[in-house]
C-alpha cells in the first residue's frame, strides 16, 4: 500500500508533472517573474470560473483578507465580527489593523458561523461580519447578507478553504463561494483545494471602485509608479505559482468530485457508529471536502491519534484551541463556556486524510483502524 498523506501532494504532482513543469518553464523562459503574462492569464481564468468581475491577486490568503479591510479604511476600534472555531488568520488581520474582533458561536452541524450569534453581537461600533467557510462548505451566506443589508454592514467572506464550492440560494440560484458578500478571499498554500507550491492568494469582489482600491493596496498604494497615494502593502502572487495554479484550476471541478467520493466512503464506513459523527452536508451549500472532520463522542480522541500513528495514518485536530481562549487574544469580554459549541468541538473533533490521491485501499485501512480502535 502507498504511503498515507494527510494531503497527498506528490502523486498529485506526478499526475500533472508535463503540464506543471512547461507551465514553470515558460516563466522562467520569458523572465516574467512578478505580474507577468501567467499571472494576468489565471487572473482572468479565475475571474471565468467564479463568475466574478475582479480577481486581484495576492501574495497569500492572510494577505487578502488585510488588504480586504485596509480598501474599507476601517477605524482602529471597529468591531469586525466572525467565529472563535477558524484559523488565526481570520482575527489576526482584524487585529493588526487595531479593529475590534467579535467573536460568536458555530452552527453545531455545520460548524460554521451563526446568523442569530451575529445578530446578538451587533453594536453601533460594528463595521463587518467575516464569515468562515469552514472544511470545504459554505456559511449560510443568504441569512448573513440579509443581517448585513439590515445593519448596513460589510460583508467580507473567508474562502481560503472552500474554493470552488456553490451556495444554492432559495430561489434555486447559485453563486461561487466567496462571491456572494462585497469581497471574498482566499489562499493559495499548498494544501488546499486550489493550491500553488508555495504561498499565494487572491481577492474577488463585483465593485469596481473595490477592486481599483485593493490593486492600489497590494501596490506599495501606488496609482502611478512612485507616487503612492495611500498606505499600501506589497502582496503579489509571483509569475511561477500562478502557472501551476492554472493547470491546477483547470482540474477543479474534478479534485472536487474526488474529493466527495472519499468523503463518501468515510461517510459508509462510520455511519450509525454512536461514538463518531461524521461531516452535515449542508442543503444550501455544494462540498468540497477541504477536511474530512469527525465529531467524537465517548472517544479518547489522545489515544485514537496515537493509535493512527502507530498505523501509519496521519490525523489531526482543526482546531485543538478556541479563539476566545487562544493566549494572544485572551479578552475580559471572554471566558470559558461563552461560546459552548466552539468548545466542544475543540475538544471533540479530529480529521482524517483528505486529498485527491486517496484509494480504496488507503480508505480501507483508515476506517477499519479508526473503527477498530472506536469499538474496542
């Protein structure tokens, strides 16, 4: 049997090695490193895909979620709300750019923002709600934007790990994740969905004064060369990774599909086990599967990763601490047992390779050992 990876970069590499290594060598042929030709043309590639005006892109996806706010010109000591159960990037450029992070609980299903927690965290010093679409789904992005729209509100979506999946609104429609607020974001590092080999990122939006303004900020705040007529920061997605995530995007839609059919037999192999509670497939939001979380009930979570590691099977925990009670943004407005559902998945979840190369004999392997560990 290959190897277990938690994500499988290699054999991905090896399957697209002709395309991927012309891609790089063009670049290095036409010494185009920093905005070059690769870069206008996945620029333009993934403006196609998304269905979105603008792609600007970025050097990484913390990157773009700062470059996002600095285009508002937010105030030090806006409040921005988003969820304790994310990445640090999420409420570190919050934090950075002297705003207020808002933290609020987590749908316990899909794990993603709450509407009625953003409802309740609303105050006059708030400016943005940031929401995460956490493992691979979307947030409920109809109900945020109607929260939004009411308090007259920014809507900036967190879409590092959901590239490529659909939000299916009431009405049938369906947009790209990350296209629905006033700006999405996302990240490029290579383990993701959509990922270069190295860092990367990008933003969308359908404003055009948006857009104008965070290619002025991912510029030094340069309009014309030399003369900088706001704070800007320099954020470039270099000529190399945009070639390989070409080739990449092209495949998608296709990582995607693998991606399900492994979530798919996972979902098999645990379903009715009363100690593990596999991923909610939420009814408005296509999957992508960025991570494969389980939910464990009765389960010495410790002891089944050790065991895993004993079998050769990498495993880990998305996320082991809450925002609220992480040391760098521990807050008097915060305490143990404030957001109930963040804690307790952070004290119950763990996650099993995820990626496209996965087999059925891998699978095979990983469940049965998860299972046997499970029930003894």
């Amino acid at each position: 049997m290959k190897k277990i990876q938690m994500v499988d970069l290699r054999s991905q590499y090896l399957n697209i090695k002709t395309e991927i290594d012309k891609g790089i060598q063009d670049v290095i042929d036409a010494c185009a490193f920093i905005n070059g030709p690769a870069v206008r043309n996945f620029q333009e590639y993934l403006e196609k895909y998304l269905g979105v005006k603008h792609v600007i892109p970025c050097a990484n996806g913390t990157d773009a979620l700062q470059v996002a706010m600095m285009a508002y010109n937010f105030q030090p000591g806006d409040e921005v709300i988003t969820t304790s159960f994310t990445f640090i990037a999420t409420a570190e450029v919050i934090a950075l750019l002297k705003l207020t992070p808002v933290l609020v609980d987590v749908d316990p299903d899909t794990f993603n923002i709450d509407p009625k927690a953003i409802e309740r965290a609303i105050t006059p010093r708030t400016r943005a709600i940031v929401p995460v679409h956490l493992f691979g789904q979307t947030a409920p992005m109809e109900e945020v934007m109607e929260i939004a729209g009411k308090h007259n509100l920014v809507v900036i979506e967190d879409n590092c790990q959901a590239i490529g999946s659909d939000y299916i609104f009431s009405d049938g429609t369906r947009k790209k994740a990350g296209t629905i607020g006033h700006i999405g974001c996302t990240s490029f590092f290579p383990s993701k969905n959509l990922g270069c080999y190295g860092d990367g990122g990008a933003i969308f939006t359908n404003d055009d004064e948006l857009a104008k303004q965070m290619r002025v900020v991912v510029n030094h705040g340069m309009t014309v060369r030399y003369y900088h007529d706001y704070i800007g920061v320099n954020s470039r997605l270099d000529s190399i990774q945009a070639a390989i995530l070409k080739v990449k995007l092209a495949r998608l839609d296709e990582y995607a599909a693998k991606r399900r059919a492994a979530a798919d037999f996972y979902d098999k192999a645990f379903a009715g086990n009363p100690k593990l509670t596999t991923p909610t497939r939420y009814a408005k939001s296509t999957h992508v599967f960025h991570q494969y979380t389980l939910v464990t009930k009765n389960v010495d979570r410790k002891g089944l990763i050790e065991f895993l590691t004993s079998k050769e099977i990498p495993a880990m925990i998305y996320y082991p601490v809450p925002m609220h009670l992480q040391k760098a943004y521990l807050d008097p407005r915060y305490k143990p047992g404030d957001f109930p559902v963040t804690e307790h998945l952070c004290e119950t979840v763990f996650s099993l390779p995820m990626h496209t190369e996965l087999d059925n004999e891998q699978l095979t392997h990983i469940t049965q050992s998860v299972l046997e560990f499970v029930n003894a």
